[in-house]
C-alpha cells in the first residue's frame, strides 16, 4: 500500500497496521528465530484480511470490501 505524502487520513491506516501486526503477529507469541516469524506472516496476513472483523468495516474483514463476484474464489472460500 502506498500513502501520499503528508495525508495523515492514509498515514494513520498504516500506522494502525502496523501496531496491529506488532501486536497480533510479531510479538503475540514467543518465535525460536527471526525465520520461524516470518514463516507465520503469510497465514497471519491471511486471517487478518479475510477473517479478523474490523470494527472500522462494521465487524466485517477487509475482503469484504473487495469488489469481487460471488462466484469468484471469494464465495468459496471458508
């Protein structure tokens, strides 16, 4: 994601990611190694945008928004 320059609307999005993925991710749990944390960000990315309700998207997840058909990989997946 980018954000222009000086836009604190945009800037505070990121930040709050951030926060978030220092809080949920990285240090939510004790990692042996900076690899086996990494290892754990594809599936935490994944819960945190199809399936972490966001009080800001009225509890919903961020794939919500996403303008993508019903009958695309979005309706099946669970």
């Amino acid at each position: 994601m980018r954000t222009k320059p000086y836009t604190p609307r945009t800037n505070g999005k990121a930040e709050r990611f951030i926060q978030t993925s220092l809080r949920e991710w990285a240090y939510a749990r004790s990692y042996d190694s900076s690899e086996q944390r990494a290892k754990h960000l594809p599936a935490w990315l994944h819960h945190y945008n199809w399936h972490r309700p966001h009080s800001s998207l009225n509890y919903k997840p961020p794939i919500s928004r996403a303008p993508l058909p019903l009958n695309n990989v979005l309706g099946l997946h669970n």
